[in-house]
C-alpha cells in the first residue's frame, strides 16, 4: 500500500500545473508553402470552450517552425512512405491503392470530415477502417495495424491533401448517441490519478505540465510527429497514451470507446484547420 500511494503521489506531483501561457504567443501565423493556415478559430455556440486553439499555438519556437517548412518537417519522411504504399501492389488480387484511385489528390476534402457514418457498413467509420476495407475488399490483402506505421503513412499522405480545409464533422443524425457515449468519456474521471480528459485539455490547457504547455487536445494536426518517439502518432495512440499517463488502462485502439471519443474531440475541433501532419513534442 506504501509503494501505491508512493507512485500516486509522484503520479500527482508529475501532473501538477504550472502558470498559464502559450508557448510563442507573438508566433501566431502558420504558413506553410506560401498557405496561410489559420491556428484560432471562435468556438461554436454550443461548445464549453470561448476559442479554439491549434496544438500548434502551444510549441515552441523551434517546434513550429518544423512544421512551416515541409523540407523541415520530419513527417515528411513518413508521408513519402505513404506514396510508395500508395504505388506498392499488394494482395491476392494484383492490386494497389493507385489501381483505384489514380491520384491520391482524389481525397482532398476526406480528412475533415472523419470519423462519419458509413450506410453501407451501419456504423461510425475513421480512416483506417475505409483504409483497412480497400485493402481486404478491394485487394485482398491483410488489414495493417490501426496505429502500425503503415497505417499512420497512409493516413498522413491521405490528410495532406486536405491540408487548410476547415474541420467540419457532423455530430446529428445516427451519429448522436455516439457523439453523446464520447462526451461521456472525455468528461469521466479515470485512473490512479482520477483525471479526465477535460482536466487538462478544458481546464487547464495553457499551463505548464512536465515542462511542457497543455493544449487544448484538438486532433486537427493528426496523424502528428512527436518527438518525443520520434514517429507518426495516430489519434487513438495518443489517446492510449494519455490514458496511460493517468495510470488508467487504455481502451483498445480502433474500439468503440476510442472512436466514439474520437468523434467527439473532432467535434469540439469544428472550424479549424487540417494540419496533418503536423509536428508536436
């Protein structure tokens, strides 16, 4: 019992705040390529928040100015990988993602709008899985992993082609009840630590926490390189993170919970710009 509250106590001390601000606040404009990319947009009417705030905003200097130049950017290495992917024949049936769709640039206007409702299939659908489903379906090849690294390739080279288009997710319609079971997740206190995500991302964004600023936990820049692992990062892999970082256990990437909480944080996002990929610490 010692040890436990031991490890809850330096769990606590490692997640205390520090004093509100943003990392650069005079470094405002994101361009990239000569596209100006707004990082700030005024919340919707209904959304707890008075302003949203790209996870840019809370960078360092030298952390945004990676993802201003995309010979700078490290995702980039990644996105490459996503072409060759895109080229590669694979499966049973001979085929490869450019056998269907010949130019990638086909997906401008896709990334804003997931996680959505697909008919056919009667359920919440995000990227990997009309990703996964091409490749069973249509070519006859395995489904890849949904945070592996071929996955995140993909996902980042598919996103780029929407890169400043405004995220604009519906929330009514079949989609209601799973918006409302995300909410409920993101505002749940979870963990050793008995955090929610709210905590930080509602309450406290700004502030320091382990020598780094809160942001407000908006997945417009994702899939994102960190460095921190020095890699493509998925939505539901970050969520896993942070669920582990509270000492709770992680739902299961690509499970309902994960996707219902996606739906949700992409919601709360409406309005900003895709960044994909971005860069973050």
């Amino acid at each position: 019992m010692k040890k436990l509250l031991s490890t809850v106590a330096c769990g606590i001390a490692a997640m205390s705040f520090g004093q509100a601000a943003f990392a650069d606040p005079d470094n405002n404009n994101l361009t990239v390529d000569g596209m100006a990319i707004s990082t700030d947009v005024k919340a919707m009417a209904d959304s707890p928040l008075d302003k949203l705030f790209s996870g840019w905003r809370f960078r360092e200097s030298e952390t945004q100015a990676l993802q201003m130049d995309d010979f700078d950017n490290p995702s980039f290495v990644f996105v490459e990988d996503g072409e060759a992917l895109y080229d590669k024949v694979d499966g049973s049936e001979g085929k490869a993602c450019s056998s269907c769709h010949e130019d990638v640039a086909e997906f401008k206007g896709l990334r804003p709008t997931l996680p959505r409702w697909n008919e056919d299939k009667g359920k919440l659908y995000s990227m990997e899985q009309y990703i996964n489903d091409c490749r069973v379906d249509r070519m006859g090849a395995e489904k890849w992993k949904w945070t592996g690294t071929n996955m995140t390739a993909m996902t980042s080279l598919i996103s780029l082609q929407s890169r400043g288009m405004p995220i604009s997710v519906a929330t009514d319609g079949p989609v209601a009840d799973i918006l409302s079971k995300g909410k409920e997740i993101y505002y749940t206190r979870v963990g050793q630590l008995d955090m929610s995500c709210a905590n930080c991302h509602e309450d406290n964004y700004g502030n320091m926490i382990r020598a780094d600023h809160l942001s407000q936990g908006q997945v417009n820049g994702f899939p994102t390189y960190r460095l921190k692992n020095a890699k493509m990062n998925s939505i539901h892999g970050r969520f896993k993170g942070c669920m582990k970082n509270i000492r709770a256990k992680p739902f299961k990437p690509g499970g309902a919970e994960f996707q219902a909480l996606e739906l949700y944080v992409a919601s709360r996002g409406n309005g900003l710009a895709v960044e994909s990929p971005s860069v973050r610490n």
